[in-house]
C-alpha cells in the first residue's frame, strides 16, 4: 500500500539548513549584547542629560527631559523606554507568531524584522547632540523589531529538528549566538581600551559600537536567509489577508490555551525562573559596583568571560541532556542557580577573584538554562502553531522581567542592603524549580499531538 503524505518537515532538514539556523542566533546576540547590555544605557543617558543641561559637573536633580509630553528625568529615559518597548512587544509579538504559522515566507518575514531592526541600529549613528528623542524612537522600533524577528526565528525549529535533536540543536544555536555576541562585544572593548589611538573619546567609540551591532545583525542574517527552506504553512494557509488572520488567530490560541493546560503550565514555571534569570544578568553589574565595591576593569571583562563560558555551558549541558534528558538537566541547571545566589549572597566586598568564580559558575548555567527551556517548549507546541506559541513564550522572556527587579528594589528599598536584595531572588529559583517538577512532560507532549523523545 502506498501513501502521499509527506515526511515530516523535520526530516527534510538538512545540516546545511541548521548550520543557517543557528547563524541567526550568532547575528542577532550582538545586538542585545553590545547594545541593550552594555553600551546604549549610558550613551543614550548622556544624550538626555545634554539635552536637559546637566551631567559633567552639573547636577542633574530637578531637571528634566520630555518624551510624549512627560517630564522624564535624563537618567530615566533608557529604562523607561525599554519598558514601553516591552509593553508593545505583548501585543505585537502573539500577533506575529500567528501570521508566521498562516504565511508560506516565513524567511522573508523575518528578514524583513531583522533587517528593520538593524536598520535602525544603524541609523543610532546620528545619535549625537542632544537628540535624545531620535535614539528613543530608533531603540524602540529595533528592539520591537529584534522580538519580533526571533519569534519567526525560534518557529523554525520544530520544522529542522525531529524530538530526539532537538535539545542538541538548540543548545547550539545558543551557545553559537553567545559566542557571537561575545566576540563582537570583545573587539568593541578592545576600542573603548585603544580609544586614544583611534582618535576618538569614548562617547564616539560608544556610538560607533552600537552601529556595529547593527552592522553585524544586518550581514549575518544574510546567511540564515540563503539556507533555511520556506515550507507549506502547517497551520493552512490564511483564508484572507495573512495579518488580519493573524489577528484572529491570536484570539483562538488565547482561548485554545485551555486544551492544553500542562502547555501553560509550563509556559508559567517558565516565566518564573526565567525571571529570575533575567534579572541576576541584568543586576549582577550594579550589585558588583555597589555591595562589592568592584572597579569596572574587573566587571567588564568578568561580563565578557560571562559570554565565552555560557557557549560552553550551553554545549555541556546539551551533551548533558543527550544523556539523561532536558528536563532532568534544567531541573539540575535551577539547583545550581540557588547555590549561585547564596554564593553571591556571601561574596566579601572588594575581592576580586570570588567575583571572577562566581561569574564562570553563571556562564556554565546560563546558556544551558535557556536553550533547553526552548526545546523543551517546542516540544509542548501543537504542530502548525509553532510562530503563536512562540510569540507567547518570548513575552514570557521578555514581557515579565519587570518582577525580579521590581523584587529587588523593594527588597532594597527595606533593607538598605543589596545583599538582602539579591538573596530575595531565590524565590524565583526555588518557585520555578517546584513548578516544573510538576510539569508532567511526556503527556503533556502527546496531549500538544507530538512524540515525545526518548529521554526527558
């Protein structure tokens, strides 16, 4: 008896097409390593503070900078517009994983992402003066953007990586954009070092490394777009327009989520730790500089090594997971973050090499954490749903960062002790732990309609 049904997408990968696929992960890392991490914070800042007439030697209390018609204060423009960044990101990102699932050019919609939001980084070249405005609006549409592209992104994956690859394959595409990201941020580093021989002061060569992230973003993606295969929309094609279908196809999935309720679940311990996560790398610079009394030539190169060894850490525990299975290693992974807290509860200030070990420990767990949480993920997708799951689970990454720092500062704010502040961020750890141990894995993958691989 003969059938007409296709192999499964999976299947008809080829090492070439994931060899592309992870080059996405090398591309765009630069951006959010170079600049949202390290440079565009304190550029942007000391644009505002031109523009309201302060910085330097000149106190900036009192004054002020307007952005849609509020007084912000110079030192609050970044933060405030990464969060409004973040707030739109809840509803455009669902909406494009929707349209992704309906759309038979998927390689072209996230081209067309990836090279908006590299564009924009790009033109952060004229942010000089006192132009505070133009870099707010150019980081929005590229950090609104940079989401957006990585949700198609992450939607390729099911497509490239049966269930038994698909932890391995993720792993290095992670530990790939970590290695990306840490390179072009070394030669950035290597600049500000040498700025003296290259004849610029360090706002320029500041300028000139958040162009670069864009350039970077731009060129690579090239090499993800000449070797991943557009497929037939698993989900069907739309009935009309792809983006009003989109749209409705988000209401549908959000009232769906209820037939999958272990999906959510995860989806929800997820949120959990990885918040958590988030906010010990966006916080560990300010806990070392403040509690520790750390010199920035030891937080930066520690932030570097941060990166090498998370290419490390996300290569060991994809082996890792090879073996005893990704749940069990994310599980072993969320142990190690408590520890890791309570190490960097302990820390004595002004020693620099506790602080250095403390930073190798993060860069194991890191990389390793977040790509199996993916492929772990990808696994609980119903087939053909995999861009508006992925819109869902990267609001979940970025959308809710809000409450580990919102923990911090309230534990801060009380205690008048970063070392009070840090410690209050194992609850995230040892909550998140707790959820996913419940996670019942194996029938939550067959109730999506998937196999299960062989380990979990």
């Amino acid at each position: 008896m003969t059938t007409t049904e296709a192999p499964p997408a999976a299947e008809l990968s080829t090492r070439r097409e994931r060899v592309g696929w992870y080059f996405y992960d090398w591309a765009n890392s630069a951006f959010y390593t170079t600049v949202v991490t390290v440079f565009l914070g304190p550029y942007l800042t000391s644009i505002a503070e031109n523009a309201a007439g302060c910085g330097g030697d000149i106190s900036c209390a009192g004054r002020a900078v307007h952005l849609f018609g509020l007084a912000v204060a110079p030192g609050s423009l970044f933060p405030y517009t990464v969060s409004l960044s973040v707030f739109l990101t809840v509803f455009v990102l669902p909406v494009v994983g929707a349209i992704a699932d309906r759309s038979a050019r998927k390689k072209e919609l996230m081209a067309g992402f990836a090279y908006a939001g590299a564009g924009a980084t790009i033109g952060l070249v004229f942010l000089t003066g006192d132009r505070y405005l133009l870099g707010a609006g150019l980081f929005l549409l590229a950090n609104i953007a940079f989401g957006a592209s990585v949700v198609v992104y992450y939607s390729f994956l099911p497509q490239i990586a049966g269930p038994d690859e698909r932890d391995s394959v993720s792993s290095i595409g992670w530990a790939i954009g970590y290695l990306g990201g840490g390179l072009l941020l070394a030669l950035n580093v290597v600049a500000v070092l040498f700025k003296g021989a290259l004849g610029m002061d360090t706002a320029e060569v500041a300028r000139w490394s958040i162009v670069s992230a864009g350039v970077w973003w731009a060129g690579f993606t090239t090499i993800p777009l000449r070797r991943l295969r557009n497929r037939p929309p698993a989900a069907g094609a739309a009935r009309g327009s792809v983006f009003t279908d989109g749209f409705k196809q988000l209401w549908h999935t959000l009232r769906g989520l209820r037939a999958y309720p272990i999906t959510l679940f995860f989806l929800i311990a997820y949120l959990i730790y990885n918040d958590g996560v988030q906010t010990v790398i966006a916080l560990a610079s300010v806990y070392g500089t403040k509690e520790l009394l750390l010199p920035d030539d030891v937080l930066v190169p520690t932030i570097l090594m941060v990166q090498f060894l998370a290419f490390f850490g996300a290569m060991g525990m994809g082996w890792l997971a090879k073996r005893i299975g990704a749940w069990k290693t994310v599980l072993i992974s969320l142990v190690a973050w408590i520890g890791l807290i309570g190490a960097a509860y302990l820390l004595p200030a002004r020693q620099t090499i506790p602080f250095i070990l403390l930073g190798g420990g993060i860069g194991v767990v890191l990389g390793g954490t977040q790509a199996l949480s993916r492929s772990l993920f990808s696994q609980l997708i119903p087939p053909g749903r995999e861009g508006e799951y992925f819109g869902l689970y990267e609001i979940s990454d970025k959308g809710t960062s809000w409450l580990g720092p919102l923990l911090f500062g309230i534990a801060y704010g009380a205690t008048g002790s970063y070392r009070a502040a840090i410690v209050s961020l194992l609850v995230f750890f040892v909550v998140g732990f707790v959820a996913l141990l419940a996670v019942p894995m194996r029938r939550g993958i067959q109730r999506a309609g998937n196999t299960p691989p062989r380990l979990l």
